[in-house]
C-alpha cells in the first residue's frame, strides 16, 4: 500500500488537532508540553511536505476530501 498525500494530510491533521489541545491544556495550567510542541511541528512539517508535493498546493477543501479518501479506502 501506498503512502498518499491524502492520508499524510489525515495524520498530520489528527496529530495537529491533538497536539494543538495538549498545548492549550499545558498553558492553562502553566506548564511547558515538549512533547505536544514537538507533534505539533511534526504536524506542520508534514503539510507542509504534503503542500510542496501536490502540484496545486493545499486548498481548504482537501482536508475534508483526504478523510472521505482515506475513509473509502479503508472500507473497500
């Protein structure tokens, strides 16, 4: 199997969404979340890995199109 933009663009998305709650939820209690920082530009490596690979670039719509991807994919 193949690795995709569509679903480097799905992981970067769930590690960005995650990451990015653990950092608010370490800044509220003042605190320093390495590992949530770390995701977090892990995260936005990969889009931009995946921006610099499509020969378009990334439009708002091809996160929600890559899930519905990568959703059919797996349930085929």
């Amino acid at each position: 199997m193949e690795v995709t933009p569509d679903i480097l663009l799905v992981i970067a998305t769930i590690v960005g969404i995650f990451s990015f709650s653990s950092i608010v939820a370490g800044w509220t209690v003042r605190r320093w979340p390495i590992l949530a920082l770390i995701s977090f530009l892990i995260a936005a490596g990969l889009f931009a890995y995946v921006h610099v690979e499509l020969t378009d670039g990334i439009v708002p719509l091809d996160i929600p199109n890559a899930f519905i991807t990568v959703a059919a994919r797996i349930l085929n």
